[in-house]
C-alpha cells in the first residue's frame, strides 16, 4: 500500500530527527555560558612583550565639540617577584569619560569592569614658557597645555590558583607632561615608560594628544618629543660627523703625500 509505506518512512524520519534535535538544544559546548562564580573578567598578564594596539579616544565638550583627543597604545609592566609581566589594554574594551572645564580637564580610560584604568590629568596656563623640543623653537605662546598627573591601575587574573586578588596603582607627577601650544597637539612616536609605582610601570607608544580643544577633530601642529627629536637629528649630525673625519683624514693624506713629493726634489 503506497500510502502506508510513506506513512511509515515519515514515522521514521520523525524517529531519526528528534533525538538530534534534542542533542543539540542540550550541547552546553555550543553556546557561552558565564560561570557568575569567577566573577568579572579580568586582566591576564603576559610573560612575554608584545607591542599594544593603537587607539583614539576623545572627550566632548559640554556645549559641543571636541575637548580632548588622545591616540596611543598603552602596556601595563607589572613586576612580581623580579620578574616582569605584562598586560596591553585591548582599545575595543575601553570607555572613555572625564570633563572639560575652561582651565582644567580629565580624560579617563577605563576597561570594561573597571579591571584597568589610566587617567590624564589636564591643565591649560597663560604667559608660560616651557622648554621642550620642537622643530622651530620654545613653546612660548599665550596659552599652553600640559598633563600635570597621570594616573593608572590593573586588576588582573591572580598568577596562581588559590592567589588573592590584587590591584597594582601609581601615577606620575609632572610640571608640564606632554606639553603643547594651545591650538596644537603633543606627539611621541618613540616608546615612554612611566615609573607609576615600585611594582608598575607604563608604556606609552605612538602617542599623541590634544587637550581643550580639537577644532574640526583633527589635531593640530604637533610638537614632538626629545626622544623623536634625537632619533631625527643625531644620524644626521653622526653622518655629519663620519663626513667630517673622513675628509680631514683625506686632507691629511694629500697634504703628507705632496710633502714627501718636495724632500726628494
């Protein structure tokens, strides 16, 4: 009887799908469940150094615009036991926040569960002249900005099973930190560390940053760091250096050789 046949397939097909149905709705490997037990997630740190990723974050002013605007890679350097670990903030897992006052500011970067924090601590000062490197001269503009505290914290993952949690915290005090003409941007593609505290230490890299106010959001002349400076200028001069010794030592071959030419005449 064909109708009882396909009756009869149908009953087993129905037979054969269901458990597998069932099977996969029950496969806890298919979906991601949190264990609420562990407790937020938290920083894992690195035996090994590998460079942090780039990031751009901005604060906006209350009445519009932009207030600040900061580009770099941060890596917290936590020492335990003499030995150097290492965690870089992900930029995709960090908020900014903070405010704009007219002569103060804060930019702060938290990670997600406030597990890593790093906050800029801004201040905007007339008739100020401070002396850092730039390709023209002094920064002696009216007004000037500069980070006068630099504060940071890590909560990581406990290196070993049964260890206590513990947060590493410092910051760095400064006259005029990463100092800029109003209007212009301070900018360090070359690495800087930052001593936070005994067991802490930041690295800073491809920095740059501008503070009350990023007209059109786009930074504006920057100045450079000392150490950008030097890694310009010194091949340059060394080069020039080489070049000079190099034609005194030819100068000094003629002038022995035209010499030696005259006793035999």
């Amino acid at each position: 009887m064909p109708g009882g046949d396909t009756g009869g397939w149908f009953v087993l097909f129905l037979a054969a799908i269901i458990p597998v149905m069932h099977l996969q709705g029950s496969d806890e490997s298919l979906f991601a469940v949190p264990n609420l037990e562990d407790g937020p997630a938290r920083p894992v740190l690195q035996s090994s150094q590998v460079l942090p990723q780039i990031g751009t974050y901005t604060l906006a002013k209350p009445g519009g615009g932009l207030c600040i605007k900061a580009t770099l890679g941060v890596q917290y350097m936590v020492t335990l036991k003499k030995k150097r670990w290492y965690y870089n903030l992900d930029p995709s897992e960090v908020l900014s926040s903070g405010y704009c006052h007219k002569e103060a500011a804060v930019l702060s970067l938290t990670r997600r569960n406030d597990a890593a924090g790093l906050q800029f601590h801004f201040k905007k000062v007339k008739r100020q002249t401070f002396p850092v490197v730039r390709v023209s001269a002094l920064i002696s503009e009216r007004n000037t900005f500069y980070v006068t505290k630099l504060t940071a914290s890590v909560s990581p993952r406990p290196l070993c099973p049964g260890c206590a949690n513990k947060t590493y915290s410092g910051w760095v005090e400064h006259a005029s930190l990463f100092a800029a003409s109003f209007g212009g941007s301070f900018r360090c593609r070359s690495a800087n560390v930052l001593h936070t505290s005994s067991e802490m230490s930041l690295l800073l890299v491809s920095l740059q940053v501008q503070a009350f106010g990023v007209p059109a959001g786009r930074y504006g002349e920057g100045v450079e760091c000392l150490a950008d400076f030097n890694r310009r200028v010194l091949p340059v001069v060394f080069g020039a250096v080489v070049m000079g010794l190099l034609l005194m030592a030819v100068l000094t071959f003629l002038l022995v050789r035209d010499r030696r030419g005259y006793e035999r005449l």
